[in-house]
C-alpha cells in the first residue's frame, strides 16, 4: 500500500460559503448573489452550516451537493476502483471524456438513425441514468414499496441498456449494434473542439481515444498537439484521418469517389504504398460462389475524414460511457470514439520483458495476518507471496504471447489476474463524498478502499475544515449511509 496515492485535480473554492448561499436562498426572497460581499467569512459560514443544517439531522442536505471535488487516484488495485464505481459519483479510469452536449448516436432495429431522432446527448443520458425518466408520475397513495405520496422519476438503466447504440466493428468497418453497460460523469476538465474538413466537429479532453486511420489513438498523438501552460494551441504537427459514419455499403465497396480520393491522399501523404500492398489480398477464383442479395443502404461503413483544426474551449463538464460487447466504442457526433473501458496493455508487456517490477503493475497485500469476511484469521506468509508474485509475472508473460499473436488486448487481458493497479479520476459532489466515506470507511469495509478513503479525508479536511470536523465527530465509521 505504500505505492497508493491520492491527489487533488480541482475542488470548488470556498465550498463551505456556496453552501450557505444555497442554504441562505432557502430562506430568504432577497437575490442572494447580491448579498455576496456581506457573506460570512468560511469559517463563519462553516459554523451556520454545521448548526443550522448539520446538526440534529434534519434531513435538507440539498445545499450540500452544490461544491465539488475530483481527486486523481494512483496505483490502487482494480478492485478499489471497481468499488468506487459503483457508487453516484464520477469515475475516469483514463480520464477520457466528452463534454456535455456531445451527440451519441442510437439506431432503430433495422440500423437507421434517420428515419426517428433517437440520438441524445450525453448529458441527457447521464441525467436519465442517475436520476431516472423525466416524464415524472404524480402518486396520490403511498407506493408498493412504502414510498410516500408525491411525484417521482422511474429507472431507466434498463431502457437504456436495451437502446442500440451504434458501434463499429473494427475489422469489417461496417456499423453493427451494442448496448451501454454505464454512464459515468467525469467531473469538469480542459476540452478541446477538433474540426474535422467535412464540418463534423468533438469536444473532447486531449486524452480521450479517437478511432483513426492508423488505429486508435488519443485525439493529442493523433494530431501531434501541442499546448500552451494555459491550455491554448501552439501547435498541431501531423494529418490526421478520423474514422466517421454516414456512408451506406453498396454492392462493390470501392466504388465511392469520394472514399478513394481520401484514402488515395492518405496512403500517398503518410507514404503507406509498401504497407497498403501488402495487406491488399485480392479473392482469387471463387468456386461456385454467389452473391446473396442485400438491400442497399441498410448498412453503413466508416470512412475517413481529415482533421481541419483543433481549439481549446476551456474546462467544462465532461461525461463518459463504458460499452458492453466485444466492439468497446460508440458513434459521437458523427466520429467513432472510444469508451472508458482502459487498455492497459503496455505496462503488462513491460512486466513481460523485465521493464518494469512487477509489483509496479500487480498489486498484493503485505505479509501479515488478516481476517476473512466470517471473521476467521489467516495468515498471508512470505512463500505464498512469492508465489502469487510468480504466478502474476507468468501471466504477464502469457499476456504478451497472446497479443503478440494477434489477440486483441481486451482478450488477452481477461485471462490476467484481476487487481492489477489503475489509475483513475473520481469526482464527487460534498454530499456524496460523505455518503461514500459513510459506505467504505468503516472497519468491515475491503481494506484497500478503507486506505482510500484514509489518504483522501485530509484533502477534504482542509478543503472543507468545519464540516469535516462535524462528520469526524458524529459521523465517521458509523456506516450511517447518509447524507
């Protein structure tokens, strides 16, 4: 556990204060922004807090969930983040993300987009698989489950997990059909608008995955971008093609002008003649061979478009999605992207061939004495250390085999043991964070995600010093699972 580290990316200045200006508005009919310069101090407003909102548990915690604060999480095994997850908060394993208003792309069941406006944008996705339909339902009794009267949003994960969501099957590069496995917000991050010379256009952070030309690649190494320290572009150093949709298949695939001149540019520009020989492989004397026949336009297939330029935008709320099926993209705003599902391929390579220690890549508990969830102890003794050390180094080794051989890296890395490190963002709300300390910093809690919650409380003890102070006090390893 001595590798584990907890950082801050941003937090919301003055949290305690904005809680008060919602707390205040509650109470009052004066426009509280204008009262902003007779505010108490932060740590008044943290004593209003603590006394007329905290104590006594009155149950209005809505002020609360106004601030926010998004940590960097590194070298905690997978399971910690896994946990974390599954929780109301914000989770980026890579910190690829696309921002708000980001068109995602669903089909019908016969794989048109056009023929009915089934797109959202992600966002709106987020909302309704957080907080459920909007079309709310007024109840006038007390509900099945004992719910009291009022109105309320219904679930809709399983809607949405059952939407087709249009990806890419990156070997024939024809669009099929996949499902959403989780919506996930990312908390507010640097974005970048890349333009592309057909007038689609992404906002997206430099690190999120786009599927290009010359395979997937993160939208800074696709373009060569280079960025000033407050942000802005200096530079972008290489053409980039990024694979787009809209095209239908017809009955000879290279018949399309168009597609040939940009795929003729671009094998000429990048000097691929010798690569594109090669993997050309023409169909010779087919035996008693018939064309089944297809309705045309029912299919689409990818094609490449050129990036025009790339501007910065400034920070804002970005979300992700997390992809379930063997294709782990999805179409936005016209342009295949990646999902959050991280490959993180190259450090079990690097384990492999002795680049890296190995316990630099696969986490294992020290030697000691534990106790199981039955409360019965065990000892975890230095030989069988050493042995699960092996057994994961022999994976890693396995790992290369298999990818060297052609497997595809979400393939290969199944098979690997699961609590290899990660490095993740995770953002929360005030009120979440408390929420999330209440479920995993207590004594029956997994051990490592207890550690977690250990390196991130004085963060928010000095980002929030007074409601931390009460939380300490009241509150914490009391499981209490609220506010």
């Amino acid at each position: 556990m001595d590798k584990f580290r907890v950082e801050v990316i941003s937090q919301t200045p003055n949290p305690q204060q904005v809680i008060y200006a919602a707390l205040h508005q509650d109470y009052t009919e004066n426009f509280v922004f204008d009262e902003r310069d007779s505010w108490p101090c932060e740590a008044e407003c943290g004593e209003i807090i603590v006394k007329r909102l905290l104590a006594g548990d009155r149950g209005h915690y809505g002020p609360l969930e106004h601030p926010q604060i998004i940590f960097n999480c590194g070298y905690f095994p997978h399971s910690v983040m896994q946990q974390a997850r599954t929780h109301r908060v914000g989770v980026s394993f890579d910190v690829q993300c696309l921002a708000a208003d980001t068109i995602i792309t669903f089909v019908d069941c016969d794989g048109s987009a056009s023929k009915t406006n089934l797109s959202k944008t992600i966002e709106e996705l987020y909302d309704l698989w957080t907080n459920g339909e909007k079309a709310i339902r007024s109840r006038s009794i007390r509900g099945r489950n004992g719910e009291p009267p009022g109105e309320y949003r219904r679930d809709s994960k399983q809607r949405i997990r059952k939407m087709r969501l249009r990806v890419l099957n990156e070997q024939t590069g024809l669009f099929e059909v996949g499902h959403i496995k989780d919506v996930m917000c990312s908390g507010i991050q640097p974005v970048y608008k890349v333009t592309l010379e057909d007038g689609k256009t992404l906002e997206c952070t430099t690190n999120h995955r786009l599927f290009t030309a010359n395979g997937w690649q993160t939208m800074k190494d696709a373009v060569g971008l280079t960025t000033a320290s407050d942000g802005n572009v200096v530079s972008i150093a290489k053409n980039s093609y990024v694979m787009c949709n809209g095209l239908s298949v017809t009955d000879d695939l290279y018949t399309d002008k168009s597609w040939l001149e940009e795929c003729h540019e671009y094998i000429h520009q990048n000097n691929l003649e010798l690569e594109f020989a090669k993997a050309y492989s023409p169909i010779l004397e087919p035996q008693n061979w018939q064309v089944k026949p297809k309705q045309k336009g029912r299919k689409l297939r990818s094609h490449p478009v050129k990036v025009k330029s790339v501007e910065y935008v400034g920070e804002q709320m970005t979300y992700d999605l997390e992809v379930d099926g063997e294709w782990h993209n999805f179409v936005a705003n016209g342009l295949v992207v990646h999902n959050s599902l991280r490959y993180t391929g190259n450090q079990f390579l690097d384990a492999a061939t002795g680049k890296k220690d190995i316990e630099d890549i696969f986490y294992l508990r020290p030697v000691d004495y534990y106790t199981d969830r039955e409360g019965k102890k065990y000892y975890y003794s230095p030989e069988q250390r050493q042995q699960d050390l092996e057994w994961c180094l022999e994976a890693a080794k396995r790992y290369k085999i298999d990818f060297d051989g052609g497997m595809s890296e979400e393939h290969a890395r199944g098979k690997l043991p699961f609590d290899y490190r990660q490095h993740f963002v995770v953002s929360f709300n005030l009120r979440s964070f408390l929420h999330f300390a209440d479920l995993r910093n207590k004594k029956n809690a997994q051990l490592e995600i207890q550690k977690l919650c250990e390196m991130m409380w004085p963060h928010f003890e000095n980002w929030a010093p007074d409601i931390a102070k009460w939380y300490t006090t009241t509150r914490l390893g009391k499981a209490r699972l609220a506010p």
